[in-house]
C-alpha cells in the first residue's frame, strides 16, 4: 500500500527553494505538482479542521493526480502565499500543473470533489491519454 506524503507547511516557517523566480513561492512545483493551499485565519478553524480530516480520509487519489498540499493558517506573518494570493478567512485554492488556478473555494472540498476536479483539467486528460 503506498503511503501519500502530504507536505504541510505551517507558514511563515516555509523556507524558499533558492531558484531564479524567489518571488513566486509555487515555482518549484510547476509541472510536477498539483499544489492544494489551504488558507485559514488558525489552525483551530472548524473549517481548516474539517479540510484536513477530509484530505486525511483517502489521500490515494491525491497522490495519485499529484497533489501537494500547502497550509498557512498565520495571517499575521503575511507569509509569501498569502502575499501572492490574497485569502480572505478559509479559503482553499487548487493550482494546475502549469501553475495556473483552477480552482478556488471558500469552502472545504472531499477528495472525490478534488480528484473531479482534477480529472477535468486539460493536463490531467493528457496524461490519463499516456
């Protein structure tokens, strides 16, 4: 049974890759990496709380679409996802391997809405077509 390594980074404790693009905190991932940020105003929020119980239920199918996912539940350290993507409270944003959003929500999502998601993006109809 393979085991999903879920990366949860608690930011501002997230040290940057040293690459040519420092300003973009997602530039490490591009067409490796499906990143999962998930944003809440602390790591007490019922809704935060429900997210990961969520994630944690079936992690396969993430890891199988190759998701990465990516917390920051400290607004006040103004991390660099925040800075780039400007949350507002709980938000959960969903990035394409070409790192663009496709997806965003204020709301928490299951694995199976995730991997619906995912499975509808161009990139990912690619690479099932492999």
């Amino acid at each position: 049974m393979r085991t999903l390594l879920i990366l949860i980074l608690l930011l501002p404790n997230f040290a940057l890759a040293q690459d040519d693009t420092p300003s973009d905190p997602l530039a490490e991932y591009i067409w490796l990496k499906r990143p999962l940020v998930i944003f809440a105003d602390s790591k007490n929020d019922p809704r935060f709380r429900l997210q990961m119980e969520k994630l944690a239920e079936d992690p396969s199918p993430l890891e199988e679409r190759d998701v990465i996912v990516l917390t920051d539940t400290d607004p006040a350290a103004n991390g660099p996802l925040r800075q780039k993507l400007h949350p507002r409270d709980f938000m959960l944003i969903l990035f394409s391997k070409d790192g663009k959003i496709a997806l965003r929500k204020p709301t928490p999502w299951s694995v199976r809405e995730l991997s619906r998601a995912i499975d509808k993006m161009p990139i990912r109809l690619d690479e099932l077509a492999e």
